[in-house]
C-alpha cells in the first residue's frame, strides 16, 4: 500500500492505519464523528466520558473508535444494528443532550461520462472515495440534536466455571439449564466433546 500520509489529514491517516485501508465507509463514519465532536466541542474520550450509539457494523465504525475514543473494549461504543449509517453521539455530562449524524442518500458519483460497466471495482470505489472526500457536509448528512437515554456505564463483574465446558463466564452471560450453570453456547447445545475444561480450576 502506498505511503499516503503526505496527502491525508492526520487523523484520517490513523484511522486508515487502524482500518487498514482507504474506503468509502471509513470516510462516512470519519466525517460523521467530526461533525459531532465540532458540533459538541467533544474532545477524544479517555475513559467513558463520551458515548457513542452506531446503526450498523461496518467499516465507518473503525474511524469512530479512533477520533472519538469510544471502543467496545472501553464499554462506551453500542452497536444496534438497524442496518442504517447512523452515529449518535452524547456526553455523559450533558445527562443525555446528544448529536445524531445522519448519511443522505446520495447520488452516483461523477464518473466524468464513463460507463461504470466499464469501470473495475477498484476505480468505482475510488470514484466514490473521492465523491465522499469532496461532499458538502450538509450534501452529505442530516444532523440533528436529541435526548438519548445514556446506556449504563460499563461493570466488571465476577466470571463464574461453566458446568459443562469449565470456561470463565461472566456472570450475567451465564443461564440455568436443569439446575446447571452454562455459558451460551453449552446451553445451545455446543458438543461438550470439543472442548472440556472442568477439571480446570483457578490458576
């Protein structure tokens, strides 16, 4: 992959870096979150200061987690997955005043009188990279203010021996089946034969 932190803003870089490549939907969640934060004053999270509720589960997601701060790991990024390019954006403190970052259907792009039948997939999603790099903000993205119910703030909780396959389950994954406790995917009836671990112990 060409070295292209020479032509990228910085922190479109990192986030191709994390990403591993340069794509239309790193740049539709890349544009979204710097709507938000400029909208919000938001600075990037260090804990969970910021939240961040995403519709769908695509690459846009990446660019989220780097400039904003919010990540899975950190239990202040919620993905419900409508299918839609969807980003909403709050401040603990602001007691559930967020932003919601909105993608417009957008037209083609301008493939400057080419046939797209003619066109490799590789220059249709240039074509359309450059599309998104160019957009107006308000061509591009409905924003709006609204009251969002701020999720819970992350818990570490105690992890508890499956009583079938011996693993470390948190203890609230863990369901009751005929009086055992078992992690999903024994309580779905994953074969026990596959993986045993219940002679496991701590340590």
């Amino acid at each position: 992959m060409p070295d292209i932190s020479s032509v990228l803003p910085e922190d479109l870089s990192a986030v191709v870096a994390f990403h591993g490549h340069l794509c239309p939907g790193i740049l539709i969640g890349y544009r979204a979150a710097r709507i938000a934060m400029r909208t919000f004053g938001l600075e990037r999270a260090y804990d969970e200061e910021l939240v961040c509720v995403v519709e769908n589960s695509a690459c846009g997601v990446d660019a989220v987690q780097v400039l904003t701060g919010c990540t899975f790991g950190k239990g202040n990024l919620f993905c419900r997955d409508n299918g839609k390019q969807v980003f909403t954006f709050a401040r603990r403190a602001d007691l559930g005043r967020a932003v919601r970052v909105s993608l417009k259907p957008m037209a083609p792009p301008d493939l400057a009188g080419r046939n797209p039948e003619e066109l490799s997939r590789a220059e249709l999603r240039q074509a359309k990279i450059e599309q998104f790099m160019d957009a107006r903000e308000e061509d591009m993205y409905w924003v709006d203010e609204v009251a969002l119910e701020l999720p819970p703030p992350a818990q570490i909780l105690t992890s508890i021996l499956c009583d079938n396959c011996g693993e470390p389950v948190m203890e609230t994954r863990l369901l009751s089946v005929e009086g055992r406790r078992l992690c999903i995917p024994c309580s779905e009836g994953w074969d026990p034969a596959t993986v045993h671990r219940s002679d496991r112990g701590p340590g």
